[in-house]
C-alpha cells in the first residue's frame, strides 16, 4: 500500500510508488507481462493500455506493452522519474502546484485499462522542499484519484512498495538480494490461495462488531469497521470486481492486502509501530495515542521532527485513524531485521495501519496528511475470536 506524495509530478497517471530492475530472466518477465495482460488485467482486443513507468524499467515496460499489442489492444506508455520529480521543484514556480492534473486526466480519460510500474523513490528529491508545496500538490492530486474511482478505471500497481531496487533496499534497511526474493516470491504466489484467504479475513471483518488490536510492543486498540465491505487485493481484476468499480478494480502487486475502514469515533488505545521511513528520515517506536478515533499525543525515539513536519502541514482529517490492512500472501517470508514499516504489507499475518487520507481506499478522509506503518507481531481479534495471533494468520483462515 504505497503511496508517494510527489508522484503526480512525473507523467504518473494513479498513485505511483517505486520501481527497480527486475532480476527475473527475459523469458520469465516475458512469461510475468503475458500473465498481467490476459489474466489479472483481462485486456480485449481494441482496449487502450495506459502503461506508467520509469526510464530504468524500460525492459519490463517493453514486455508489458508487447503484452498488450499481442491481445490486440494499444499501449500508450508514459515516463516519470525522480529526476524529473527533482527539476520540477526546481524550475516551476509553486504557485503552479495547486493546478488541475489536466493532462493525465484527458489521457485517463481515454483509458480502458492502467498499469503503473513503480519507481525507486529517492528520498533526497525532497530535500529543502516546503511541506507546504507537498500538501498543495497531494490536494491537486486527489483530483486524479476521485476521477480514477468515479469512473471505474481498472489498474493494476506492479510494486506494492517493494519492487527491488538499491534505493528502496537501502531505505528498507535491507540488503537487495533480500528485497527482490521478498517481492518475487509474492509475486509469484498462488493467486487462488490468496483469493481464497482474502476473502475469508474480508468476510470476517465485515461481519464483525468488535476489533482489538494488540501487541507485546505495548499496543493495545479497540475499533469497530464500517458497515462497508472490506476490499480485497487478491492481483485478480474479476467480472464482479468490474462490476463493483471504485476500489475493486484496484489492485496492487504482490497481491494479498485486505483494506477495510475504522467506523469513525470508534477506535480508542494505544498504537506502536515498528521502524520506517519518512522521507528518507528513520522513524522509530512511533507511538500514537488515540481517543474517540482521533490521534490525541503522538511521540518517538526517533524521527518525530519529521513526522510533525509533515503532520503539521496536513490539513482536516489529519489526525483520523482512517485504515487497516491485514495481510494474507503466505508465499512471503518477512525478515524480522529491518525497518520495513508498512512495505510487505500484503504478507500474511502482517498487519498495517494508517492516520490521514484513505481516498484511495474508499474512505472520505481527503487530508493531505497520510501515514502508514505496521504493528510488530500484532494479534488481531474478531468478536473474541483470533484471525491474526503474534504476526501470523490463524486456522481456519
């Protein structure tokens, strides 16, 4: 679940995140870009293909595109990068932030289908960089994200914050052998395990009444969930998922997420999160006290300079404890080193959370403020029944 505040900067059409060099072999991508085309996209002949992506990943891009004029259907492929991210804050005036994404809109706009293939954020792109142009530019580009889930757009993110790179390793405090056999061993998953396991923790959510979250890090928060059905990212963009529109064709890969939304005013507690990063800046044992579904006191060992940076600058809604997302790709082995914070969100028993916006999510809350992070070793209760016990899913799921 990975969302960069700068992304629609660069020619990005949806909420882009990063992309590194595939390490798979020729014939294996080729293998990856005909199994996202046919059947986790379902492109039809005559379809248009609006294919986001970053110089470095030409290859895959080559192969996705190639993908999609072999089911007779027309790619358009469009280029961002973090140089390009760089030079924007550089060379235009700021008074152009708060602009319409015209350009993406009308190329969206004639969209049947999107990919966007994430880039290896650099995180010194930002430096020196107001808080305040960043909350301008995530208002102008919630524009984009209500088009994209008004009109039903079906896209697929090929990432989900883990697409190997030296960059994101680096930000992960991990090595890059470790990040790429993280990403493609989700990658490379059964889709109908995790369809199936995500459908039963989405049933299992909506039909609850009472949710606590607890951890032996000190956590301990009560919630209920919103009448809603919880959105499941099982990678596999369904009939019924065309149907449904919005979120539902939405999905992100590795695949496994299950997002459902905290009823307003309802959660009440304590959460600590384990170690990330915030613009390049370590943030550890970030801890938020919540009362009556909002943030009242928050504090850190380290990095909360940062965060408040950013908080302050975010506008209503800021404050809302506003996501949950439990994972259920069991193909993923997550290592317990590391400040991997809401990355392998989607690995199962793996559980995140999140303060701010949830547009993208299917909530209402438009803050320009959004954080996300996960609960160490979390055990998540149902009405008194276990469906995640200290970071793993329980039987029966």
């Amino acid at each position: 679940m990975r969302r960069f505040i700068i992304a629609a900067i660069s020619a990005c059409l949806l909420l882009c995140a990063p992309l590194p060099a595939l390490s798979q072999s020729e014939a294996s991508n080729s293998q990856f870009a005909d199994k996202l085309v046919r059947q986790l996209l379902g492109v039809k002949p005559g379809d248009v293909v609006v294919i986001n992506a970053d110089p470095t990943h030409l290859a895959i891009t080559e192969d996705i595109a190639a993908s999609v004029m072999a089911v007779g259907a027309f790619p358009i492929v469009s280029m961002g990068s973090n140089r390009l991210n760089r030079l924007y804050f550089e060379r235009v005036p700021a008074r152009f932030d708060s602009q319409p994404p015209v350009g993406p809109l009308r190329l969206l706009g004639i969209a049947d289908e999107t990919v966007s293939i994430d880039y290896p954020f650099d995180p010194s792109v930002l430096a020196g960089v107001p808080p305040s142009r960043l909350t301008v530019l995530t208002e102008a580009n919630n524009v984009q994200t209500t088009y994209v889930l008004k009109h039903n757009l079906p896209g697929i993110s090929i990432g989900n914050g883990l697409m190997p790179s030296a960059i994101t390793a680096k930000q992960y405090g991990v090595g890059l052998d470790v990040l790429s056999a993280l990403f493609w061993s989700g990658i490379n998953a059964d889709y109908s395990q995790i369809h199936r396991d995500a459908t039963a923790v989405a049933s299992a959510m909506t039909a609850s009444h009472s949710v606590r979250v607890t951890s032996p890090n000190g956590t301990s928060l009560t919630f209920a969930v919103t009448e809603e059905p919880a959105e499941v990212n099982d990678g596999i963009i369904s009939a019924a998922d065309r149907v449904r529109g919005g979120t539902a064709v939405q999905k992100q890969l590795p695949a496994g997420d299950v997002y459902f939304l905290p009823k307003a005013g309802s959660a009440n507690g304590t959460l600590v999160l384990g170690d990330a990063r915030l613009n390049g800046v370590l943030v550890s044992g970030l801890t938020f006290h919540i009362s009556n579904g909002k943030v009242t006191s928050m504090s850190a060992k380290s990095g909360l300079a940062e965060m408040n940076k950013m908080y302050q600058a975010g506008d209503a809604g800021r404050d809302e404890f506003s996501l949950v997302d439990i994972g259920t790709n069991r193909s993923m082995h997550v290592p317990a080193a590391g400040q991997l914070g809401a990355g392998p969100s989607m690995a199962a028993g793996y559980v995140t959370v999140g303060i701010g916006s949830n547009l993208f999510f299917g909530g209402n809350d438009r803050s320009s403020f959004a954080f996300e992070s996960s609960v160490p070793n979390a055990t998540v209760t149902v009405d008194g029944k276990r469906l995640v016990s200290g970071g793993a899913l329980t039987p029966p799921i």
